[in-house]
C-alpha cells in the first residue's frame, strides 16, 4: 500500500490562528519533512479557493500555485490535488500548467481531477453553477484534452462544452505514461464518473468505509469490461480523516483540540458533525493498531493507496510521526 497525505492549506480551516506571513513556511516545512524520508509516496492540496463547510475570510490557498512551490522546494515525493476542478480553469490551459509544473518538479505531478460540488465557490467567483450533466460533461471533454496536450504536444477538440483548435501545450511534460501525467478521476458516481474512470483513470479516489469502496469498486469494474478496459490498471485509493494516539485517551484528547479549533468559526452543529464523521467508519480515529486492522481490510478489498487528511498537520505533527513509524511500516 502506498501513503500520501494533505498538507494544510486553510480550506478545512486547518491553518487557523497562524499568521498569513507564516502560512507558506508551514506548508513548506511539512512537505520537506514529507520529501526527506522514503514512507510517505505523496502529499495533496485541495483545489478550493473559500473555506469549507462554511466560507469565511479565512486564507485558503490556491492549489497550483502550490504545487509549483513545493515541487520546487521538494525533489523525490510526488504531488497531488484532491482534486483539481475541471470548470475552474480552461483544460487546455491546465493542460499547460501542469505540464509546466510537471518540469519544475521534474516529473512528479499527479493530476486529480473531478466535475466539481462547491457551489457557493463557483457562484462567487462567476462560474455559475452548470447542472451535474454538464459539469461531468466538461470533465469528460476535459480529460480528451489533457490527454490530447500531453501525448502529442496538441489538442483540438470541437466539444459541447470546450472549444480548442490545436493548442500547443511544449514543452511536453516530463512523464510520457499513458496520459502523460497520471490521471486521478475522483468521484463515485456511477453511471457517469466512474465510467469516465474506466475509460480514462489511472487512479480512482472514492469513499473509503468498506461496504461504500466494495459497491463503487464492483461498478467500476462492470464499466471496465463493458469498454474492454483492465480493471486491474486502475489504482484504487481513498482518502481518511486521521487522528492517532499512542491510546484512546490521547485519541479523545486530540479529537477535543481539533474540535476548538473548529468551533469558533463553524458553531456548535457543524463542527459536531465534522468531529462524529472523523470518528466514523470512514475515518481513521484511532490507536496504531486500530488503524492498521482497518486499512488492512480496506486492502483485502482491493484498496491500495491511502491518502490522510491530519488535522492537527500544522500545529502538532505527533499524529503524522505516528502514523509513519507505527502504520506504514506494517502495510507498505
């Protein structure tokens, strides 16, 4: 199994009561402390521009510009976004971007890409909100681009949604995999994105409790075959919520400090909400060996990359430590 994990961009309200001027030398700082081991394969931002589950003026920073700075300030671990919304950018000028990005980083770019969900995020900045159809529209028609720019060097496509007449996208990036730059489609739908998976992915990234993985994974395995498509090409990963204790009472401790955190800014309910979801089937709460006896069944059904969101990154590592000394070990 492989490991990456998200570093604290202020989306999640995880970079809180750190001054602005301080923010990048935080994320800078954990995503060398990622790059100077071998344990951790990746590390992930968001593609978000407003907080969430609420929009507030709290920074938020912006995904590409990010991987730009830390595939420059890193050189082995790979770089991801979890993931990059179709819409928010023209895809032939992604294309370009991340092929750049590509080169900075020399050739460790992961590209995450899904139709997008955050409408008051797309409402502000003056992208509407287009119906779910076409929003998985264009990231169908996106993908064909990216494909397009990355393999040939061009794209041309004469879509329903996106128009491009031979965009030039040199210097080619530095992968030459089968899309160029791996593709991450995220998402679970079923009769729509996870088919654009089984066409198109060479990752997946869906919801990761047991029963919901099995019933995405029997899908996409369907839509494979029905397009003549290997199933087994296709990485299956997940994403946790991960907070780790030497026991369950330090567990509790740090649940209670993630949840002072939060509750200024989300009140009471939500902020409930967020603490029970991270306690939850689909969550990694818990002691080293809870944690490894829980991925251990993810893996038995076919999950092979596993990417934790720590909510205390910024401000305590010991979750992050643990986790690399006690559970890699027992699953990479």
């Amino acid at each position: 199994m492989k490991f990456g994990f998200f570093v604290p961009q202020g989306w999640r309200f995880d970079l809180v009561g750190i001054d602005p001027a301080d923010q990048w030398t935080t994320m800078k700082d954990l995503a060398t402390y990622a790059d100077s081991g071998s344990s951790w394969e990746s590390i992930w931002v968001y593609d978000h521009f407003h907080t969430t589950p609420v929009p507030s003026e709290e920074a938020t920073h912006e995904a590409w510009s990010l991987m730009a700075g830390l595939g420059a300030v890193t050189s082995r671990v790979r770089l991801g976004q979890m993931c990059s919304c179709m819409s928010y950018r023209n895809p032939a000028y992604l294309a370009k971007v991340a092929a750049t990005t590509d080169h900075i980083s020399g050739g460790r770019i992961e590209m995450g890409i899904g139709a997008g969900w955050y409408e008051h995020e797309w409402r502000a900045y003056g992208y509407g909100f287009p119906e779910a159809r076409d929003r998985l529209g264009m990231l169908r028609e996106g993908v064909q681009i990216f494909q397009q720019a990355w393999t040939t060097g061009v794209s041309s496509l004469d879509g329903k949604y996106y128009q491009v007449d031979g965009a030039i996208c040199q210097p080619l990036p530095i992968q030459k995999g089968r899309s160029g730059i791996p593709l991450w489609i995220a998402g679970g739908g079923e009769k729509v994105t996870l088919k654009i998976a089984a066409q198109y992915a060479d990752y997946t990234n869906f919801l990761g409790d047991p029963e919901t993985f099995k019933a995405k994974s029997d899908i996409l395995a369907a839509h494979c075959e029905s397009l003549g498509r290997d199933f087994s090409e296709i990485t299956r990963s997940s994403n946790y919520n991960v907070v780790l204790g030497e026991t369950e009472a330090e567990v509790a401790d740090k649940l209670a400090a993630w949840k002072a955190r939060l509750l200024p800014h989300l009140g009471e309910d939500k902020t409930a909400e967020i603490i029970a979801n991270s306690s939850g089937p689909g969550a990694l709460a818990g002691t080293p060996e809870q944690v490894v006896e829980r991925l251990k069944a993810m893996e038995e059904l076919g999950m092979t990359y596993a990417i934790g969101y720590f909510p205390d990154a910024a401000y305590d590592r010991s979750s992050l430590e643990l986790f690399e000394s006690q559970v890699i070990p027992e699953l990479a």
